[in-house]
C-alpha cells in the first residue's frame, strides 16, 4: 500500500496577483476563472486526480465565476476557504477582522458551490493565532497556510523588484511569504498546540528546505526539464525516507502560458507555452501518484489524524 499524500490548488485569481502588486486595476475584480478552471478541470480528470481548490470568497460572490466554482464540486473535487479578500498581510487583521474575513468567505462559497469549506489556507501562507482560534470556533478540520522554508525573504525580494508599491503598501506587505524563521515550523502534519487544530503543511525538502510546489519545479524546468523532475523525484525520495507525509501545492499559472494571463508577464514561468507548462504539470502528478496515494486535503486530513 503506498503512503498518503495531499494535492491542492490555490485558486489565485488574476486580480489577487495585481493586488499584492499594488496595480490599481485590480479594483474591478478581472477573472481568468472562467477559462482557467475548465482547462484544469479536463487535465485532472485525464489523469483521474481528485484535488482539493481553494476558493476565495470574492470570487465566489461574482456570478461570472459562478457556473466554474461548481463545475469544481460537480468534477467531485474538494473545496477549502482561501481568504475574502486575499490579502497577504492578514495575519496582522485583529481578531474581528479575522473573524468576518473567514465568516465572509465561508459563507460566499458556500452559496456559490453549496459546500461549506472545512480546511484553510491564508493567502501568501498568512497565519496568526486569531486565525487558528477562529478556524477552531468555527469547527474547522484543519489549516494549511505554513511552508516551512528559509527562502520566504527571497521571493518577497523577487515580488518587490517586480512591483510599484509606494512605503505604506510595503511596509503592509513587509512579511509577505514569510520569515526566514519560517524554517524552523514542522515540515509534517501536526497539532497546533499540542492537542490543538490539525497543521497540513505545503511540504518542502526535507533537511535542506528547499520549496518544490509546482511552480518552482517549472521555474527550474525553464532551464531543463530533466533536472526539475529529478529534484521532484528526489524530494518525494526524501519524504518517504522521513516519513514526511507530502502535501504538493498547484496554482493557476501553472496551467497557463504565454499570452494566456494577459498582465501577469512578470511573473516567473510566464514566458514558457501554455503546452509545455500543462504537459509537465501531468507528469509531477503522475510520477507523484505513481508513489504516493495521492487525494484531496479532506483524504490527507482524514490520514494524517
Ligand atoms: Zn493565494
């Protein structure tokens, strides 16, 4: 029988990157969800993964997003919360703030696929204690918002080099993707406090703590494809070794190319094709199936407890 293993995808809309990157358009909420997730729909289903999406409530409460969020639930997918507003600096909200953010987009994805989330992911990996005592309150299975590497500072530096944000929103964004710090928390799932809420960390390397969610392994298959799957087939290596149950992270620009996220240029990766993106995308999944059994965030939740 081979060890369980989590899969998910957060649903980042194209509005949330521009957000955390102060372009002001961001205000009139521009979606590729639509087209995004039917694209993503068709490829899980070729290889038969069932996944867990984490939605974010604003896009839940637009009805242009409203026939895709349930075409999730209908594939039989998962569906976690990820935040109102995403708003990576939410770990700073206080206790009410936190409150009706979580509240807000329970209850808007809920309306919008008729299933109430019970797993959480913090936009940007965003964790607080308000946030866990909330998510406990509200009878909540587990969070996943930690990914316990050391690089966090480098891909904050990558993201400010890229952006036009003024000193206020800098400072706000000044722990964005966390602290070097964030290299020390559990690479494996565990109780928060104890006897606490259930912690499902986006693994990463075990010892050297390197990332390898699927959009550092393209960043890596940019410059050879080989070498990348190498390092992923080294990491899953390493978590059966350690008995590290793994948890691997997608996001949507993993499924799109070129021309295909028109105003996300910037971002890493975006200059490979659309194809070759999608194509690697099916191996990770199929060489970490062919190791692992590999479910949804509820399956690993259910394992790991
Ligand atoms: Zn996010």
């Amino acid at each position: 029988m081979k060890p369980a293993a989590a899969l998910s995808l957060d649903l980042d809309n194209l509005w949330s990157y521009l957000k955390i990157r102060g372009d002001e358009r961001w205000r009139e909420y521009p979606s590729y969800i639509p087209t995004l997730v039917p694209l993503a729909l068709e490829r899980l289903a070729r290889s038969g993964q069932r996944i867990t999406f984490f939605l974010v409530g604003k896009d839940a409460e637009r009805e242009e997003n409203r026939d895709a969020l349930r075409a999730i639930v209908r594939a039989g997918h998962d569906v976690g919360n990820h935040s109102h507003h995403h708003e990576s600096w939410m770990h700073r909200y206080s206790p009410e703030q936190v409150r009706e953010e979580i509240a807000a987009a329970e209850n808007a994805i809920a309306a919008a696929t008729g299933v109430v989330p019970r797993g959480f992911r913090g936009p940007g990996f965003a964790l607080s204690p308000a946030i866990l005592t909330v998510l406990a309150e509200r009878g909540y299975r587990y969070d996943a918002s930690t990914l316990p590497t050391f690089i966090g500072p480098l891909a904050r530096a990558y993201y400010f080099r890229h952006s036009k944000l003024d000193a206020a929103q800098r400072a706000e964004r000044a722990t964005l993707f966390g602290n070097w710090r964030d290299g020390l928390l559990p690479n494996r799932p565990h109780r928060h406090g104890g006897g606490g809420l259930l912690e499902l960390p986006v693994t990463v390397m075990p010892g050297v703590r390197t990332p390898f969610h699927v959009s550092y392994l393209l960043y890596l298959a940019a410059y050879s494809r080989a070498a990348a799957l190498a390092y992923f087939e080294s990491a899953l290596a390493l978590c059966a070794w350690t008995k590290t149950m793994p948890s691997l992270l997608l996001h949507p620009l993993d499924y799109l190319g070129r021309g295909e996220a028109p105003g996300l240029e910037f971002f890493p990766g975006m200059h490979l094709q659309g194809e070759f993106k999608r194509a690697f995308v099916d191996d990770v999944i199929g060489t970490y199936a062919r190791r692992f059994d590999v479910g949804a965030m509820d399956d690993a939740a259910e394992a790991a407890a």
